[in-house]
C-alpha cells in the first residue's frame, strides 16, 4: 500500500491517494460496510456505480460465519464476495465489545461469546490479524479495547497502555509472515487528550503505515468528538493516512475532513436506508411519512443516482410500505450516492483549493431548507 | 395488441409473437409476477438483463395498496413502477378467492375483506376493467370465480355461467371505453371438460382476443390438470394467444408448451428463490443444505446468469443463512434466467421443429442426474 498527499487546503483538509494491489482509492474517503461480505443488498457492480472504492468488512462477522478458513479457501474475501476493488477489514474488536453479550478481556486477549450462538471464542491480537491475513484484505486493522463513555479514567489509562501493546503484537505476528498487506493502528485513549496523544507517540514510534482514531461516537456530545479528534489529527504523520473509525453524519464528514481526515467507515448510509431516512442536498426526508404518498419527485431533485432518476417518492413510499425488498436496495443506492458523492465534492472542493467555501455553503443550503 | 403464429411444431407447440404498445413478446412466454408493482428484489433493468419481456402485476394488491387512482394520476403503473415494457394485470378474482379473509359472491360481484386492515370492497366486473385501466396495462383480464377442487357440481355449473355473464359485462365495459387494450377472457369450469367446452364456446363466441385458463393448479393432481388443458387448448381459436395461468414447474411448462400453450406465469421460481429453492438443469437444489458449505461451484455449471457466473454456491449459502438481502436477489436472478432461458430454448427448438427431441432431452438429463 502506498500513500499520496497531493494537497493541503488552507483549512487543513487534505487530498491524496491510496494505492493498493486491487486499486486506487481517493481520499478523502468513505467506506461503505459490507458487514457479513456484502453491502446490504447491493452487489458490487451497484457499489461500483454509486462510486465506491474501498469496501469494509467486519472480521468478527465473517470469522464467526462462515469462517476465516472457509474463505481463506476461495482465495479469500475478494473472489469470495466478488468485489475486486480495495478491501479493508477492521480486527473484530469493536464487534466483541458492542455484539458479544458477554466478554472478559485480559493481558493475552479477550474472551467472549458469539451473538448467533452463544459458543465462546477467544482472540488475541495475533489471532486477529492471522483472521485478516485468511480474509485477505487489502487493508488490516489492529486489534484494540474499545473503550466506553464515560469511563473510568484509571481504567481509560490501562486499557490504552494494552491497546500500545497489542499493536505491537498485531505488527510483529503481520511482519513475520506478510510484508504485503498494510496493517492500520487505532488510536484509543478516550476523551483524555493526554492519553490520546500518549497513544500516538507510542505507535507512531512503532511505525504504521496508516492511523486511525477508534473510540469515537461511542456516547460522547458531539462537541467532544470534533474536539477530540481536531486535537488527535495534527499529531499524526502527514504523510500516512488518518481514518476516523464508525463516523459518521453528513455533517460529521465536511468537519472531519475540514480537520485533515482522509478516510472514514459508518453504517448510518446503509442502515438509515433499510429504516427509510434519506438524505438529501436539504435535509433528511423519512419516506414513510404521509407526505410523500403521492409526490411525484425524486428523493432528491440535485440527484443524479439510479433511484433518483428513475422513481419518485411516492413508489418509494409504495415499496417500503409493502416491506418489498427493492425498497432497501433502492434506498440503499440514494444514500450511499449521496454520501460517495460528497466526498467527491469534497475531493473537488480542495483540489480547487475552496473548501472553506464548500463547507459554508454546504451548510447555508441545510440552514435555508429545513434548518437541519 | 396484435398476435402472429408463426410456426406449429408436429407435436402441437406454437411459436408466436404479442405485440404491444409497450414491446413485443415471443411466445410461449413465461410472465414473472410483480404482485406489488415490482418483481421482489429486482429492478426492471435486471427483469431485462434475465430476459423478461412481459411482467404481470396483480391489481388485488396495487388497488387496495397504494391504490389504482394514485397510479393513474403517475400516468400508470409503466411509469410508476419504471418498467417500460408490456404489461399484463390479473383481474383481481383470484386474489379475492385465495387471500381475502371473508368474500361474499353474489351476481352483481364479490364482497371481500382486505387481507391488509379487514377493510370491506367489492369488486365487479366493471370495476375489475376500471382499475386494470388506471393502472394501465397492456393486456386486462377478465373477472372470474376462480372455483376451488374439489367442487360441488352444480355450483360449478353455476360459477361458470356467471363467469360468461362477467366476462361479457367486462368487455362491454371496456369497449364503452377503451379499443386499444386487449382484455383476455378466462376459461372455468373446474376439471369438467364438458363445462370447460360450453364455457370455451361461450367466450369464443364473445370473440376476445386472447385466451387464458383459469382455475388450475388448486389442488388436483398433475395428471388432471394436464387433462384438463390437453382437452381445451385445442378448442380454442389457432389464430389467438393461450394463456395458462399460474402454472407451473419447468416440467409443466415443457408440458404445456407441447400442449400448444403460449403464455404462463407463476410465482414458483421468484417464491422458491426467496426460500433457497434453486433451479438446475440437473434438477432443484436447497442451497442451506450444508453439502453447500464450501463448494465452489455455481448453482449450474451449465447456466450463465449473472448469479452463476459470479458467485459459489458456498457464498449464497453463506447470504442464505446470514439471512441477507442479497441472498434473495441472486437467487430470483438466478430462477428466473433459469424459466426464461427454458422458454428461450423451447422457442429456439420450436423454430427448428425439433420440439420433441428438446423435450426429450430435458426429461433425460433430470433423469440421469438425480431422478427429479
């Protein structure tokens, strides 16, 4: 994997370049999650053309069913799923600590059982990355604690001190055996800035070929998460890639990526879409609502996707009353449009060097329409 | 809407063309059936890419939701549903029989409950040919009392001399209305061949410009039911399309097909795709079964559909059992090429005037395989 800065706009939001061995990814970036090794209900031709270029997969999904081996055995995720771009895997943690109805963590890794079947497994930082390796992911991610809001800050200090060490084990089980793959660490450290910043000192020391910010949108005021994260991001190495884990909102993304982000992961495109939230230039619309029982438009008349083309509200709010299964796949392609699409305004806004100005104006069309 | 025959194999299969304002459609055609405005799962261009070229939508469901006047006020269900090639709706009748909870059938038309709020319609003949004629379709059918089977005689006498009088009233409505739809009469009169012959001269008598048998399928035996329409196909007009309906396997379509039926629809390949059922030229495959766990292979290795020439078996295994979206999408995908490809292959067969032996063929390779 390598990385290009290309640019840095006077806010500070960066553009650049992810390359990997299955493809090129621009950053800044948004990954759409294909949870269980898929994106839900779309096939990878649908995420080509709503504009993705990297996909996330859920480890501890995937190695829980239908097995790390199993997949292994197709030549891995790739092939297994039939998405050929860039791959990024995340190391389970995350899943273990908010999916697991119960888990005990210790020095060597954590215990827990699994949500489908209450069977219990165990992983440590080494197992987590053999899991990846058998995935094969483009992308690998250290496994970490992580930790919950609020939490006890003698807690906070000594989970954040397992979580240096465990990316020393995830870095020294990868570099025994693949060279190839790229291995991420996770910053954790809280709402603690003085951990935060202790956390980065301690991995940038190890070397990582890309950082991420994990522990975020766990509870926290919103404020905190940008105040976190503005004073996490300037610590990292400029010329690695920083990724803001789980987040987030429309809104989230133009102020992450206006602090210097380049890649971020969440489900609310996806799982908003099942539950019929669109997002549109001017707000959120909920498509059940009465009002669109007979609206002859688009979700979105600044929309160009598929479904914005091609239905108006009123089928939409047909099929998602009727539970028809298109209504998810239909949905699913305006959201993830809609944020891929930012992104790429984003990218567009910095290489002309007038994010500042996206970003206004970005938010002046949302205080005009409905004050979202 | 215009019917060509273009050819008679030796064994009675016709080959044809509809044509409509909305497309042309090669016969024998098999309907895949959009109950609420969609074929679950798939958008028209995937109806498309599997070679669907006529999809029968059913105005029980569009009229009691969303409703046959929102659909007209979208300009029909062409352009609300966004498929823009022929249409076929059903007169409501059989949905009424099979899924209402109460009805009340008198002269005048049936008094149903809704099967989604308990709410009280009734549905006329008139009635029937309004809402079809809102929603728009290219080919309208008639209301009929689909009879259950067993039956009690003289009711069955009964049912089928109203049937006519409906059938009458439905043209009638129409042609105070509407020339340029063509409304299909339907053909009762339950496994009696004698009832089913004056109910046949009844409505060719009539002169409609197709020809549909109703009130099959319900419950007798195979061999009856390939009676029943091996004695009727004959009687009616050579120079109008046949249409089976809800009908059938894909041997009963070869069967058919053989009989010199011309059209069919059901729910069988969509439904079964959606609970695992999956369609081989070998035979049915249950894709949860755990012989699929790690097989790499498609559900055909003779099929070229966009799911086999994509994904394993083990894959749609593992989207089966993970329960998602996508898993049902593949498989409609899949059953459908499977159908349409069969109708593609007797119609190639048909030109060719070799027929028997493609029906030879078709028996044999199920027979060597696993005896299906």
């Amino acid at each position: 994997m390598e990385f290009y800065l290309w640019k840095q706009d006077a806010t500070g939001a960066r553009l650049g370049e992810i390359r990997t061995a299955h493809g090129v990814v621009p950053t800044p970036a948004f990954m759409p999650v294909g949870t269980q090794g898929t994106v839900k209900g779309l096939t990878p031709e649908d995420l080509r053309s709503v504009g993705a270029q990297i996909v996330l997969a859920n480890t501890y999904h995937l190695w829980l069913r239908p097995g790390a081996d199993l997949i292994r055995g197709f030549g891995g995720l790739h092939r297994f799923m039939h998405w050929y771009g860039p791959l990024l895997t995340d190391s389970g943690g995350y899943q273990v600590f908010s999916l697991a109805p119960t888990r005990e963590i210790g020095e060597e890794g954590v215990t827990f059982q699994s949500h489908l079947d209450g069977s219990r497994h165990f992983l440590t930082p080494e197992g987590a990355v053999q899991i990846q390796e058998a995935l094969g992911a483009d992308i690998l991610m250290c496994l970490d604690e992580c930790t919950p809001y609020p939490v006890d800050q003698e807690y906070l200090r000594k989970s954040t001190q397992r979580t240096l060490r465990w990316a020393k084990r995830c870095q020294e089980e990868l570099a025994s055996r693949d060279k190839a793959k790229a291995l991420f660490a996770i910053v954790q450290g809280g709402m603690s800035t003085e951990l935060r910043r202790y956390c980065i000192d301690g991995l940038v020391e190890m070397d990582f070929p890309g950082y991420a910010l994990g522990g975020l949108s766990v509870g926290e005021p919103k404020e905190l998460m940008l105040e976190v994260t503005a004073a996490c991001l300037p610590q990292l190495p400029v010329d690695k890639p920083r990724y803001v884990m789980g987040i987030g909102t429309p809104e989230d993304l133009v102020d992450l990526v206006g602090l210097g982000a380049d890649m971020f992961d969440c489900v609310l495109p996806t799982r908003n879409a099942r539950n019929g939230m669109l997002f549109t230039s001017r707000g959120r619309i909920i498509i059940k609502n009465s009002q669109h029982r007979d609206e002859d438009m688009p979700i979105d008349d600044l929309c160009t996707c598929y479904t914005c083309r091609h239905y108006s509200r009123a089928y939409l709010r047909h099929l998602y009353m009727a539970k028809e299964i298109l209504a998810y796949r239909l949905n699913t392609i305006h959201n993830l449009w809609y944020f891929l699409e930012l992104m790429r305004q984003m990218r567009r806004a910095i290489a002309a060097g007038r994010f500042a100005k996206f970003r206004a104006h970005f938010y002046q069309l949302r205080q005009v329409h409905d004050g979202n």
